[in-house]
C-alpha cells in the first residue's frame, strides 16, 4: 500500500522485470519505459504534471431555469395569433376600422391580402372563443414540438387558404379562423393517431380533441360567416403537414 512516497519500482510490460522508477529503458530487455526520466520534487516524489480531465459544461442558465432541465421556448407565434384574434374582434365591435374592409365576401378584386385579416376578424362571441381556445392549445403544443415557423405556416395555409377557397366557391361573406384552428389541431392529432391505429402507446387526450374538433368544424351551423369549405381545408391541411412532419421527424 502507497503511503505517499516514491514508488520502489515499476514492473516492465514487456518482460515483467521490477526496475526502477527512474529510468526510461528497462535494463533486461531495452524496453522503452517512458519518453523522459521524471522530475522529482523535494521530497524525492515524482511530481509531473496531469492533464485535468475534462469535465462537461453546461451553458449560463436562464431566468427561472432549473439545473439539468431543458428550457423551453414561449409560445410567441401562438401568443401572436391569438392576440390577433382578440384584436380583430374587437375591430369588428367598433368603428375604428370598417370590419368589412377586412373580410372576404365576394367582391374584393385585387384585394388579396383580405384573405390574410379575415382569419383573425369575429362577429360571433361564441365563435371567437372556441377558435382561439383551439389556437392558443394547439398552436402552443405544436410551437414546442415543431418551432414558431410550423405554426405560422400552419395557420395560415389553413385558415387564409380555406378562405380563399371558399370565397372562391361563393358569393357569402366568410371570416374567423376555423380553418387555421382545425389545422393546427389536427396537424398535432396526426403522430398520435397513427401509434393508435399501430396499437401502440400515445400520450395525447384524442378524446378531447375530437371533441373539440366536432365543435369547431359544425360552428357554420352557429354562425354563417364560418365556413364548411374553409373548415374543410384546415383539415386536409393539418392532416398532410402532420403525416409529412412525422415521416421528417420519425
């Protein structure tokens, strides 16, 4: 057992003689033992210097981040959608900006960008809720998955696209996100729903969602400025960008 002096001897690898721990080649067989005799301190103990092992680094936490947990991003591009939601809204309970100068009706040659703010004006209270409850939801649990550019694209090939669809296919004035709302919903049901029909394992409330997606895609029977045409699009939309997202990050 070491009691912290010098070392007696070191055995040879090569011909397993015990020589000095001084020398660099054994004196039996040559044998290079080390590349430099080595230094002793005062007290006659080598004393060469180690290489520290190097040991992990994390980055600086965040604010309010716990050790050893990943920290999670906010939800701004769902925070924006909903936020215009809220906006458009109240637009359309004032006077500040004519709500039909936002809307899709028909009659809006070279006004394409309505199609845009359409989605994000109400002018059913009802209406408003269940569409931006559904946003805020699943909008948030794609961000997390997926990131803020996911979502944007999401909500907007559903909900200005299914307005665009359906302003084509009718004279009637059609708004509100129904379709950004059914894209965003089934775009995050889609992973689950194929374990489901996998007979494996799945961690989201499929019973909940389609609750909520049966409320959103019957609204036009509410309200008529839903549109079945633009609900229909949200859905074809979330289903292929959720089966094209879960091949990408099977």
């Amino acid at each position: 057992m070491s009691t912290g002096g010098p070392d007696l001897f070191v055995v040879c690898k090569n011909c397993g003689s015990e020589v000095s721990p001084y020398i660099t080649e054994c004196p039996y067989c040559g044998t290079r033992l080390r590349k430099r005799a080595p230094k002793l301190d005062r007290n006659g103990r080598i004393s060469e210097k180690t290489r520290r092992p190097l040991t992990p680094s994390l980055s600086r936490l965040r604010r309010g981040e716990i050790p050893g947990i990943r920290h999670e991003a906010h939800p701004y591009a769902t925070g924006l959608l909903v936020l215009l939601g809220v906006i458009g809204t109240l637009i359309w309970r004032t006077s500040i900006v004519s709500p039909y100068d936002l809307v899709v009706y028909g009659s809006h040659v070279g006004q394409w960008w309505r199609v845009f703010t359409a989605m994000f004006v109400y002018d059913n209270t009802g209406y408003a809720v269940i569409a931006l409850l559904i946003i805020a939801i699943y909008g948030w649990l794609i961000e997390r998955r997926h990131g803020p550019v996911v979502v944007v694209a999401l909500a907007l090939a559903g909900g200005a696209g299914g307005l665009a669809v359906a302003d084509r296919l009718s004279a009637n004035a059609y708004l509100g996100g129904n379709g950004a709302a059914l894209a965003l919903l089934c775009a995050w049901a889609v992973p689950d729903l194929v374990l489901l029909r996998r007979n494996h394992d799945y961690e989201g409330d499929l019973l909940g969602t389609a609750v909520l997606a049966g409320v959103i895609t019957l609204m036009p029977l509410a309200t008529l400025s839903a549109s079945w045409v633009a609900a229909g699009v949200g859905i074809a939309v979330g289903l292929v960008f959720g089966w094209l997202l879960t091949r990408i990050h099977r």
